[in-house]
C-alpha cells in the first residue's frame, strides 16, 4: 500500500472556486494529465474515477489523450495476440 499526505484547503477557497473536496481533486487530476505530469492512470486514481469515467470527463472538456506511438505499437501487440487466440 502507498504512502498518502493529506493537505487542507480552507472551506471558503473551496466555496469561492464553488468546488467541493472530491470535484478538487477531480479538478487536479485533469490538470497534471493535462500538463503531462501524470498518466491516465494514476490521474483516474486521483480522481477516483473509473478509467472510462475519465476518459469521458477528458473529452468532455477537450483535453487529448497522451497517445504516443510506443501506445499505438503496444495496442497493434495487442491486437495481433488477440487475434492469434
């Protein structure tokens, strides 16, 4: 099991931005997915989405999916095991 830190966010900064805890950390997992500081998966983990729930979130505001082409060769690896079953 990982380590976890706990901050706290003053209510009236969360009341200000209109967010509550859980949509704060949904917010912040969009942004360092985003920035490209954290994958798909540890992002859907900090938000505590399923990976299909953020992946509707992502482009539901527009943010493209980091899919480079070791991705897209991992896939077609894949697919030709899949196919071969």
């Amino acid at each position: 099991m990982s380590d976890t830190v706990t901050f706290e966010v003053p209510q009236d900064i969360l009341d200000s931005a209109r967010l509550t805890a859980p949509e704060l950390k949904i917010e912040l997992a969009l942004s360092l997915y985003a920035q490209g500081r954290l994958s798909i998966g540890k992002a859907r983990e900090l938000a505590g989405m399923s990976l299909w729930e953020f992946r509707q979130l992502l482009a539901a505001r527009r943010i493209p999916a980091h899919y480079d082409v070791e991705d897209l060769q991992d896939d077609i690896t894949t697919l030709e095991k899949l196919d071969n079953l």
